[in-house]
C-alpha cells in the first residue's frame, strides 16, 4: 500500500535544539564554547545554528546560512567519557576531517535519540 512505507526509505532528517562544542577543530584541541544551537540532520549531513538573543535562528528557506556543519560521513559516536565533560548525556562526535564535538541536552531521551539517529547515519553510510 502507498501508506506503508519502508524504514529503509525514510529520509534522515531530524531537527532540535542541543547544545553544542567544538573541541577540535582540523585534530587541534580548542577551547569549549558551549552553545545552545539550533541542530539539523539532513542526509549525512549535521547543522548547526547559533541560538541568537531574543530570536530562534534558522537555516534554509533562504534565510541565515548554518554557524557550520560536519559530514557525518567515516565519523564515528561514542558516550564522551568523564574527563571529557561535567555534563550529563554527552555525545563525543568525531568526524573525518578532523572536527571532534560534544553535543549535549539535560533531557536524556532527547540525548539517546540524537545518538540513535548520528550511529544510524554513520553506518547507512559507511560504503561512501
Ligand atoms: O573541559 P573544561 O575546560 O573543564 O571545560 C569547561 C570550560 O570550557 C568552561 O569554560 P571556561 O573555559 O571559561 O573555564 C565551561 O564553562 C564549562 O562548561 C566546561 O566544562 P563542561 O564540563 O561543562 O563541559
């Protein structure tokens, strides 16, 4: 039937608000800059938008371009350990070029969804 649709055709496109730090940039360590951001999974593709003061930033439909996005594409996710962050729910991100991030939220559904969705990607895409 048409309303049944195969999980395997699912577009991987997922949104919400996360926050968010580089802390490497091209395998250099930088310093944390937490940032709470407006965050899309679009394909292989992660988003990011800075949350700007008083209004929601947004990306696509012709307005703001993304604050930067990585290619999920060889990446790889893990639960960042201890020493990585104080934090709760801490997803360690690291990229092929080199770009390490740590992408949190105190709501920890929202936390093991996001994992979910950035493993998912990974692998559907670990032949390119
Ligand atoms: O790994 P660090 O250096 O303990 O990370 C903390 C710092 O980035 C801190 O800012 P300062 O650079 O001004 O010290 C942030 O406020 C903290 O949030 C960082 O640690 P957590 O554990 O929250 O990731």
């Amino acid at each position: 039937s048409a309303y049944v649709q195969d999980p395997a055709d699912k577009p991987s496109e997922k949104c919400g608000i996360l926050n968010v730090t580089k802390i490497t940039e091209n395998g250099k360590k930088v310093r944390k800059n937490w940032t709470s951001s407006w965050t899309v999974l679009q394909g292989s593709t992660l988003l990011f938008a800075k949350g700007q003061g008083g209004g929601t930033s947004w990306f696509g439909g012709g307005q703001s371009k993304p604050e930067f996005t990585v290619d999920l594409k060889g990446g790889s996710v893990e639960w960042a350990s201890k020493d990585k962050s104080s934090k709760k729910h801490v997803i360690e991100l690291k990229t092929r070029q080199g770009t390490d991030l740590l992408i949190q939220s105190e709501n920890d559904s929202i936390v093991n969804d996001w994992f979910k969705a950035l493993q998912d990607t990974i692998s559907n895409h670990a032949s390119e």
